[in-house]
C-alpha cells in the first residue's frame, strides 16, 4: 500500500469523529448547514438568521480537513444565494451578508491548513519521541536471556514517551545481566544520561565476566558523561543515577548476584510471600569517588519459580491524598493469599501498575517503572 502524503494524509489523520471506523466527521457541520437554511425558510422575515451560515465552515475547519471545510465553504454560499433570493426583496440581507460568508469561508479554510500543519508536525514529534523510546527502552521478545519478563513504564507527564528511568536484560558469555534504574532529574538531560548508561550497560554485560567489572564500567561511563556535559557548558553536569544491577550467572541456577547502586532492593515474590534483596552499601552512579570502596556483589538465593521485582521510585514515592507512601511490600503480601497467580511476571506488573494509580490517584509525581523477572522455565536463551 502507497503511503499517504500531503493534503490526503492531512485529511485522513484529521478526522476524530468515527463510527464504526468508518469517519463523520462531515455529519455536524451538515447539520448546523441544514437547521440555519430550515430555520431561515421558517421565520418571519424581521428575523433572518441566514448569516449565520458562516459558522458552518468554522465549524468544519475544527474537525474535517482543507478539502472538506472548502466544500462546506462552497456549500453555504451556494446555501445562501439559494435561500435569500427566495425572499421578497425587502427582506434579503443580500450582499454585505453574502461577503461576510464569504470573507468567513476563506479564513475558515486557512485556518483548518494551520491546524493540520501543526496536527502533522506534532505527529511527526511523536513518532521521533517513539523512536527515541524504543532505542532507550527497546523491546525485548519473550523468553530473553533465558527469563521471562514483563515491564511497566509509565511517564509522569503524559505526553511523554520516555524519561529518567531505564530497565533492560542483556544475554552474554557468562550469563544473563539486568539492570534497571533511574536518572536524577527529569528532561532530555536525564534520557541522554539513561542512553549512555545502556549502551555501556549491552557491551559490559555481554563482554565482561565478572559483574563487579560490569559495575565499574557503569560508575566510569557516569562520570564521563557528567565531564562531557561540562565540557559543553551545561549547568547540570552532576547528575547521578540510582540503580541494581543483576547477574544470573550459568553456574548457579538458584542464585544470583546484585549490585545495588543506592537503590530501592528489589523484592523476591512467590506464590506465598514477599522479602527484600539485601540493601547493600552502594552510592548511586556518578558518585562512587565518594565511597570507600566499589559496591560489594552480593550473592543471594533465588530458587526457580521466584520472581525478582524491580521497581523506581515512583512506585516507592507514589502518594495518596493523606501523603502516605504506596506500601508495596505489605500490598503485595496481603495479595497473594487471595491469588499466588500474581507472582507471574505479567501479572504482577499489572497489580502493581494498578495499586500504584490507584494509591495517588492517578496523579503521578515521577516516571515510574515496574520491572518483573524470572528465570524461564526451561531455560534456553538468546544472545
């Protein structure tokens, strides 16, 4: 199928009213047409309303496209001419009346061409923040790495396609690594700062064999973004990002290694509890010259079957009308006898999306992740 360009894919992307899929965008402007010209027919001619046909390719320039207001335009003058000359003489508004439909047809068709430029440029926008969102957050098929998976992001402004926070696995040589986490401060800064972490995040983990290098790579990639940005002069060049790192290595099927980075430790849950990951000692990314020593690798059970919740804190943060904090842990725990189901990765990002807007009502105070994984039954991974 050809693509649609131009005036076409304007008039196609501009019509909001659909009933059945199919568009009617044309039926209120036909209606407001077709009531002034019977209204008009059945008053008295002290009071003719004729004139106000020039609301009709207003109206058509607010939901159809340039080709339908221009028609709707046409329409009411050939309206006009029609239903004045019917009167008598006397009571034609006739002329002046006729250019003020007129005048108002033209600039209701300039007006739906601004519309549409700026329909298709904010269109265009969109697909740009969708792109950049798939390259941060890319989508990742069932079963990768040998875990099944299952992600939540949802932006605090709803216009938004991606901010501060970032989640991703990554398959390599000595196992599989996930990491998930979430740039201080909000913005492009914080998408630029979470892109570079990623990147550095796909090459270490598939290269390195240790998770300890892997770590170091991300502090090193931290600071070196935060130089670049002082390099060009901007102002916010200390940013730093919090963050747990996971490895589940090959070698030790019930067990796995974390590095948590001054972030939320991330719940264990099964069919019939919850408990927490140790919190470690960690400073965020970005600020690791200020600690004593690297992040310790912590090595901790996790027996098949148990799913690994990974969470940024807009779940952790969210407030209801009181100012409480969402209380995940005990949410959770008072869940699962009700239905061990919820431990499913798919499942469980569902409970806690749909605890956490219902906790704050809706009304989120940051970008807000959920991020769910276990090892797949089976095994098998990609690369």
């Amino acid at each position: 199928m050809r693509p649609r360009t131009g005036v076409q894919e304007a008039f196609q992307r501009s019509t909001p009213l659909r009933v059945h899929g199919r568009s009617v965008a044309w039926l209120p402007p036909l209606l407001l047409l077709l009531g002034i010209a019977l209204l008009d027919v059945n008053t008295s001619g002290r009071f003719r309303i004729i004139s106000w046909l020039v609301l009709v390719p207003v109206i058509a320039a607010a939901i159809c496209g340039v080709l339908g207001t221009v028609a709707f335009a046409a329409l009411s003058l050939l309206v006009y001419g029609t239903v004045d000359t019917s009167w008598p003489h006397p009571y034609q508004n006739g002329l002046p009346d006729f250019v003020l439909v007129m005048v108002g047809s033209g600039l209701a068709a300039l007006a739906c061409s601004v519309r549409l430029r700026a329909e298709r440029r904010m269109l265009h926008m969109r697909d740009i923040a969708e792109t950049t969102r798939r390259t941060v957050l890319r989508p990742m098929p069932p079963g990768w790495g040998g875990l099944d998976h299952a992600a939540v992001y949802l932006a605090a402004d709803s216009e938004a396609r991606v901010g501060g926070d970032f989640y991703d696995i990554q398959p390599g040589r000595h196992g599989t690594r996930v990491l998930l986490g979430d740039v201080q401060g909000k913005g492009l800064a914080a998408v630029e700062a979470a892109a570079a972490l990623l990147s550095t995040f796909r090459e270490a983990a598939y290269h390195e064999p240790d998770l300890a290098t892997v770590a170091a790579r991300l502090e090193v990639r931290m600071l070196r973004h935060n130089r670049y940005r002082v390099a060009l002069g901007r102002s916010d060049s200390d940013r730093f990002a919090t963050g747990v790192l996971v490895a589940f290595p090959e070698d030790a099927p019930v067990t796995v290694e974390v590095v948590n980075f001054g972030h939320e430790p991330p719940l264990v849950v099964t069919a019939d509890e919850v408990r927490s990951l140790p919190a470690g000692d960690g400073l965020p990314l970005g600020m690791g010259e200020l600690a004593p020593a690297p992040p310790p690798v912590l090595r901790v059970p996790l027996a098949p079957g148990e799913t690994l919740l990974l969470v940024t804190d807009g779940v952790t943060e969210a407030r209801d009308t009181a100012g409480d904090f969402f209380p995940l842990r005990d949410t959770l725990t008072k869940a699962l006898p009700r239905d061990p189901r919820i431990a499913d990765p798919q499942r469980l990002v569902r409970f806690v999306r749909d605890g956490t807007l219902v906790h704050c009502g809706g009304r989120l105070g940051d970008d807000t992740t959920i991020f769910a994984v276990r090892r797949r039954a089976g095994g098998g991974r990609g690369t």
